[in-house]
C-alpha cells in the first residue's frame, strides 16, 4: 500500500482555509497513492469551540473528502469536529474512493486540555478494510492507553492522527515506535507541525514504524508530504516467524 503523510501547519478555526492548503498538498501527489492522511482535527486546529465550528456529516468539508477521494480514486482520513444529535464529537473519517464512510470518535479525550468537558468520547474500536489490509483508527491521546490499541484483531496498520505539541514529542516518538513493537504492526503517525492559537508549538515528527519498530520513515519536521509504501506480505511473514501475538494476555475493555 502507498500512503502520503501530509504534514502542514493549519489556519485556526478556518476550514475553508484548510481545505484549500490539503487540496493544494493533494494536488501534488503523483498517481498510484492509495491512502492519504491528514492531522487532527485537521479543518480548525485542536480547538475547544465546538459549537462555532462544529460541521454534519453533510456538511462542507464531509463533501469536500468525498469529492477528492471520487476523484483521485484513492482513500483519505484524518479528524474533524461533528455535530451529530446535539454532541460535538473529535470524529476520524476514513473516506473510501467510492465516497463510502466509516468514522471512529476519539475515545480518550484529552483532559489536560478541557476536551472531555466539549466531546462525547467514542465507545467502539474501529477497524476499517480496504485494498485487503485491515486498519485500526486512533486519535492522538488514544497513544497513551495501549490497552484498547492491543492488536487483538491482526490489525495490519495502526493510524495514528494528531495535535501532538513540541513539549511532548519524546513521548510521541516513543510511544508509536511501541506500538507497532508491541503489536507486530506497521505505524503511521501523522502531526501537524506550527503555532496554534493558543500558544502550542507543534513540530511534527509524522512518522512511519515497521513492525520490528524500524523506521520507514523517520521523524520529519519540516511543511511537507511524505510517501511510502508499505509491504503486507513481508510483516505477515514476519508475525508467522516470531509469533509473538500468539502469547498475547486475553482480556476485556470495557467503555
């Protein structure tokens, strides 16, 4: 599979702004890319005024993904704020070519920062399929909890989107490169790089893990979209070998 991480600063609580900056990104990107991946909440930065910028799953920037991903035919996520009967959720869409849609809501929402006071969590864990790799959905704070990210569905990619600021990138870095080790999984981890609005400075480090915890691609810092292709076949063969997941702790999260 060939993704592209694109890394961008954002215009605060502008998604039409937004939207114009990943369509000049997108633009770019040569054919024969499957999957593309924007930040958090991607179309406002990581903002806690839901009510004034909240959209529908019909609303603009929705449609927006839908188009793009009819268009260049290839698959597109990242986060954006829902309002979905009366709540504001930090919701991952994962948009597939044909304009289909599955969603995953940030489960663990970021109390530090007041947006378990704004967003209804998410109670499901969401593993998307498409072009026969099976994809988990996380959203930035959900890195810390490796619990509900254990690969107890042999996962194939574990997706990480995110407003990760510069004052806690060590423990972004190290803790993709854990997941992926711990579950025998390819990692994207994709950031935003830029200062937000309230004062967070962002660098980025989007990054790609292999399922040893090598890097694919290493921390970047820099305005940019990044491609790689990722080899399935290659991390099956190497789960047959160690069958780590095989020893795995069974157990129950409950939400």
């Amino acid at each position: 599979m060939k993704i592209a991480l694109i890394q961008s600063d954002l215009y605060w609580e502008d998604a039409s702004k937004n939207r114009k900056s990943f369509e000049s990104k997108i633009n770019q990107i040569d054919s024969g890319v499957n999957l593309v991946v924007l930040p958090e909440m991607f179309s406002t930065g990581f903002t806690m005024n839901a009510p004034e910028v909240a959209e529908t799953m019909q609303g603009e920037t929705v449609l927006w993904l839908q188009s793009l991903a009819k268009q260049k035919n290839f698959a597109i996520t990242g986060s954006l704020i829902i309002l979905e009967n009366d709540k504001y959720y930090n919701r991952m869409l994962f948009v597939f070519p044909s304009g289909e849609i599955q969603h995953y809501d940030k489960r663990h929402l970021f109390s530090l920062a007041g947006e378990d006071k704004c967003y209804t969590s998410g109670n499901e864990k969401v593993i998307v399929e498409y072009l026969n790799w099976k994809i988990c959905l996380q959203v930035c704070y959900d890195l810390r909890f490796p619990v509900f990210a254990r690969n107890v569905e042999n996962y194939d990619l574990l997706l990480y989107v995110a407003n990760w600021p510069k004052v806690r990138t060590n423990a972004w870095d190290s803790l993709l490169k854990a997941r992926a080790i711990e579950n025998l999984s390819y990692v994207v981890g994709v950031n935003r790089v830029g200062l937000d609005a309230n004062n967070y400075e962002h660098t980025g480090h989007s990054q790609v893990v292999d399922f040893l915890g090598n890097f694919i691609l290493e921390p970047q810092e820099t305005e940019a979209v990044f491609v790689v292709e990722l080899d399935k076949e290659v991390m099956l063969e190497t789960r047959k070998k160690l069958d780590f997941l095989s020893d795995k702790d069974i157990f129950e999260v409950k939400i």
